[in-house]
C-alpha cells in the first residue's frame, strides 16, 4: 500500500515535469528554428553556438523521464555534437542553411539521445557525464577565446564568422554553461535537502 501511493506521486510529479518541460521544449525549438534566427545566426556566432545549446536542452527535456533507453545511447549523441563542432562542418552549418538545419535537428536529436540514456543512469555516472560534457565545452570556448582561426573564415573562407567574434561567442558558450551548471547543482541540493 505505501509504495503503490509513493508511485502513483512519482507519476504524479511526472506528469506535472511533463506538462512544464514539453511547452517549454518546443518554445524553445521554435523560437531558435525561424527564418528570423536563421538569418541572425549567419551573422551572429554567438546565437549560433547558443541555439546549439538550446536546441539540445530542448530535445533533453522531450525526453528525460519520459522515455528510458540504453545508456550507450550517449555515445551516438556525442559522436552528432562532436561532428558539428568540427571546424569544417561548424562552418558549413553556419554559413549553408541546408547544413544549418541539420545541425538543429541533430542538436535537437543529440538532446533527446541524451534524455533517453541518462534517465535510467545513475546519479553517479550521470554527473561523471555532466562533468566531462562541462569540459569539453570550456576546451572548445577556450579555442574559441583564443581566437582558433579554423572556426572563422579566415581557414574556411565559405564560413559567416570572422575571427572577432569568436571572444563573444566564447562568453556567450560560459554564460550558457553557468546557467546550466547553477540549475543542476540547485535541483542536485534540492533534491538532496528535500
């Protein structure tokens, strides 16, 4: 009798995270994918990066709770990021819209991939994941900050982003990842308080 009433508020508390998180989730999506963000993205390397984060997030909450998968779901996920995180592909994405959308909707994918893995992971191996994603990200903006002429088009002369824009999207990658850093340590102690 206990468990079933501490499930049935599991499922309960779901429902509730469902009904946020799925709005939210397709608000996001389609606020990044508009002919209006596309067209500021190609000038803008800082929307460009941040739409990535976004559209990942996005399908992360599409998914996370909602749908439980094998965990080595992750690494397909990281395979798609990392791909457009080439600098040759990076530009590609940024300057050809074609690329461009499929760089959303595998970033969109990537987060859902993630959402599907890390549900039925455990807290440990979930922040090992969370801490390595963290990483790699500060590696990348650090490239990014010191102004690593391959993702400007200064090495691909197709790309939209000159390499003075790179420091800002730097502090824009830092901002994002401070955001995310501060909403999963809250929920950690939230969770561990309450």
């Amino acid at each position: 009798m206990i468990m079933r009433e501490i499930f049935a508020e599991d499922r309960k508390e779901d429902h509730k995270v469902w009904k946020l998180t799925y709005p939210l989730a397709i608000t996001i999506i389609l606020s990044m994918v508009n002919p209006l963000t596309e067209a500021l993205e190609t000038q803008q390397e800082w929307l460009f990066m941040t739409s990535h984060y976004l559209l990942a997030i996005s399908g992360f909450l599409l998914t996370y709770k909602l749908i439980k998968g094998k965990e080595l779901l992750i690494i397909p996920a990281a395979a798609i990021a990392i791909v457009w995180h080439l600098p040759y592909f990076y530009a590609m994405a940024g300057s050809m819209t074609l690329f461009r959308i499929m760089c959303d909707v595998s970033m969109v994918a990537v987060g859902m991939l993630i959402g599907i893995s890390t549900s039925s992971m455990s807290t440990l191996k979930w922040l090992v994941l969370f801490v390595l994603w963290m990483i790699v990200d500060t590696i990348f903006s650090i490239f990014l900050l010191l102004q690593f002429p391959a993702y400007s088009n200064s090495v691909y002369s197709f790309s939209p982003f000159n390499l003075n824009q790179e420091v800002s999207t730097a502090v824009a990658m830092w901002i994002v990842m401070s955001v995310i850093i501060a909403f999963v340590l809250g929920n950690f102690l939230r969770k561990l308080l309450f």
